[in-house]
C-alpha cells in the first residue's frame, strides 16, 4: 500500500479509502490510486477486510460424496445462487464418515465461513449441535437428522418411492424388488416406505425378502441384484433408490443376458444426466438436484442475514420420468409370498 501511495502521489490513507470504499475521494485522485495498484499488480488483503468486517462472504458445502453425480447438480445449485450474491463457496467430501465430518465442520468454522450447507453423512446430530452452539448458520439438504432444529431442504421421497413402484404394478408386475439405499439416511427409509405403501395399496404382499440395502453406489447396485436373482422365482421389476445402483443392477443384467425391459424392468431415483444416455434410457424419478442447491443456498444467505428466523423447512417435488427401462410384463409372477 506503500508503494501504490509513493507511485500515485497520495497518503497511505488515500489509498486505503479507496480500497476500502470507507471516504469519498476524486474521481481524478481514485484514478491514479487505480492505475498504481493495477502497474504495481496490488490486491488488497481480502481476509484482513473480511475479518474486520465479520463477514468473509463465503460458505462452506459438506457432502458425503464428490463423486456422486447426484451431488455435482445439486452443488451447481448452490454455486450459481451464491456466486450471483457475491459468494465463493468452499467444498468438503465427507466420505460418510462421522469423523472426517467433524474434521471438515472445524475446518470452516476456522476458515470463519459465514454458513454451512450441510448434506448429512447419516446420524451427525452431534456435529450439526456443536456448530449450534457456535451460532454458524446452518442449511441441511436432502437428509433429515432426528434431533435438530434448523433450515432443511428435502425432496419428497416417499412419493416418490411410490409413484416408482405405482408404475411398475401399472405395467402388470407383481414380483417387485428393491434395491434400498443405506438404513442410516432417512431419505432411503422414506422412499422405501413409498414402495412398501404402493404395494399394500394395490393388495400385494410386502415380503421383506424383496428388500435388499446398498450404499448408493454403482457395485451396491449390482451386488443387490445378484443377490435378488438367488430367489426362485426372481423379480420382474427392480426399483433402485437412486440411479446409481439402478446402473449397478444394469451390469448384472447384461451379464446374465436379461434383456431390460423385457425381461426385468428396472426403475432409479434422481434423475442424474447419465440416466438419460444409459442403454435403454433408465425410467426415473426426477428430483429437481439444481432447484434443491439453489434453495438451499437462499435459505443460508436469509439465515446468514437474520439468525432469528424461526426453522423452516421447504419439500420439493418428485416425479416420474418414463423412458425406456420399463415394460408390461408379459406374464405376471404370482403374487410374492411370506
């Protein structure tokens, strides 16, 4: 700042009011404080004013996987409201781990992030109660957690769940497995709860041997349908609770030589872009991942803004995507038995 202030001929306090916006000052003498910080290559300490300000206009996003298309869309949600709100966002990868989640919550809280949107590794009330008592505004997406009171943005997969399985039974199936996402995430508990209500709904018999659990992951996928393919008569139709495990059974039906759909119908859940482009097209249920991440990140910046708001809480929309995954079966398997 020195410098900048010996090249355009002013007082080192000219120079910080023009960079800091703290005094009107000429157009002619802004001018040539510019033009030296611009010659001299000068950025102003962005931290420092940012601390003495109270606010670094950052946000921080925990997730329990990076790699997951899934949460690519979602956190463009999230990036594209933030950025147009004079945000940066900081990305952290829990793996599903309790520890690591901790580890990264202490991270931001220490990088003095203004808020965290936050998609839970599973039961991490502990984490989310200790940034609480911290006061760090706070944002859960697409996971509920028991126990805590504070802004969520979910989708509704229990409808979900049902409108997939409601469409299988319309299709004339009756031999209707599940591949369940982990027994720890509320979300997969809900949208196997949609699946067990289509079926009751409709006077089929819920038999929990139709219900295997996987991680959300391809390999989960495929070893749950070859795990499925062990009973005797096998299923007809596969609900996936998300697409990345409907891709997963997908492998194992090409080994075995299943033709899908004529041969086994399979619905996912999430409606990532590679549900469109798999071979046939995988009937899905869309969730809105870009509108999710974007709310997500309103609700933090008015949270961010006012921490006294009472909790709320906003659900969006699932609905049926039909492609070409999905068939009538030509001869429906008897009802499943206990």
């Amino acid at each position: 700042m020195r410098d900048v202030a010996e090249r355009a001929g002013v007082s080192i306090t000219t120079v910080s009011h023009v960079v800091n916006n703290t005094r009107v000052v000429s157009p002619d003498t802004r001018h040539r404080v510019e033009e030296a910080m611009q010659t001299l290559g000068y950025q102003p300490n962005v931290l420092a004013r940012s601390l003495r300000q109270g606010v670094t206009h950052t946000i921080g996003i925990i997730l329990p996987d990076s790699t997951n298309p899934y949460f690519a869309e979602v956190v463009r949600g999230i990036e594209d409201t933030s950025f147009a709100q004079g945000y940066s966002v900081i990305l952290c990868n829990s793996d599903n781990d309790l520890e690591k989640e901790h580890h990264y919550t202490n991270v931001l809280v220490e990088k003095q992030v203004d808020g965290i949107i936050f998609v839970a590794a599973g039961l991490s009330a502990d984490n989310i109660h200790k940034l609480q008592a911290r006061r760090v505004p706070l944002v859960l997406v697409d996971r509920h957690v028991p126990d805590v009171q504070v802004d969520k943005v979910l989708a509704d997969n229990q409808r979900g769940g049902w409108l997939a399985t409601r469409h299988l039974i319309d299709l004339n199936h009756r031999s209707i497995a599940c591949i369940a996402g982990p027994s720890g995430v509320r979300s997969s508990s809900e949208r196997v709860d949609g699946y067990r209500q289509a079926l009751e709904s409709a006077g089929i018999l819920y038999d929990p041997k139709w219900v295997v659990e996987g991680d959300f992951q391809y390999q989960s996928g495929y070893s749950a349908a070859k795990k499925l393919f062990h009973h005797q008569p096998p299923p007809t139709a596969i609900f996936a609770s998300n697409d990345l495990m409907a891709i997963g059974a997908y492998r194992f039906a090409h080994e075995k030589n299943l033709r899908i759909p004529e041969q086994l119908s399979i619905v996912g859940f999430d409606d990532i872009r590679l549900a469109a482009y798999t071979n046939p097209p995988l009937t899905t249920i869309r969730q809105s991942k870009h509108e999710m991440g974007a709310q997500a990140a309103k609700l933090l910046l008015e949270r961010i803004a006012q921490q006294d708001l009472e909790p709320r809480q906003e659900i969006l929309d699932t609905e049926l995507v039909i492609r070409g995954s999905t068939a009538a079966v030509l001869q429906p398997a008897g009802e499943m038995n206990s």
